[in-house]
C-alpha cells in the first residue's frame, strides 16, 4: 500500500507523488489524470470541516504548542461526520451514495 501526495510531496517507498516533467509517457499522464481526481474529491472532505467550523482554518488561533490542534480537529472531523449523516454532502452526491444513520456511525 501507497499514498499518494500531490506534488508538495517527496516520492519515498510509501509516497507516491505525480510524475513531472514534460515528456510524460501516456500511462504516467493517465496515472496523474486519474489520481488527481481522487485526490481533488478527498480534499472535498477538507473543505467541509473547515467550512462548517471556521476555526480550524484561522492558524491565529491554531498554533502547535499552544493549542490542542489535534484534539480539535478530530472533534471537528466527528461532528462535520454527524453533519453528514443528517445533510449529506457534495462527496456522497458525486459518488451517488446515500450517508449512513448517525446511530449506525457512532456504533463503529
């Protein structure tokens, strides 16, 4: 197993970053293609946190060593995935898939 990084990224054993360059053969700029797109729809999932809580986005307030940023990006990870749950989302629309019942989510 991989992961794949966008191109801020170094490539290592278990990182895979696009592939560069001008002279890209078909299959690399297939690869690049087809990853992007997964990489853009997680992002999506990003974008809601921050968009339903603000604060996570305001590095004023969100300093390493001074505020529990971790604590508070995961309680905000929860609650936008309780959001979820009632509302759904641009993600479960794009990939037409219906979000799981809240008592179903915090049961895993």
């Amino acid at each position: 197993l991989i992961i794949y990084g966008d191109p801020a990224y170094m490539q290592s054993l278990h990182v895979q970053v696009p592939h560069k360059g001008y002279n890209l053969t078909p299959r690399q700029a297939a690869l690049n293609a087809s990853m992007s797109q997964v990489r853009i729809a997680s992002e999506w999932g990003y974008g809601k946190v921050t968009s339903l809580w603000g604060f996570i986005d305001y590095t004023h307030h969100m300093q390493l060593g001074r505020t529990p940023v971790g604590t508070i990006y995961k309680v905000a990870v929860l609650l936008t995935n309780c959001h979820t749950c009632f509302y759904g989302g641009f993600t479960l629309s794009h990939f037409n898939i219906q979000p799981p019942l809240l008592e179903d989510y915090l049961r895993l």
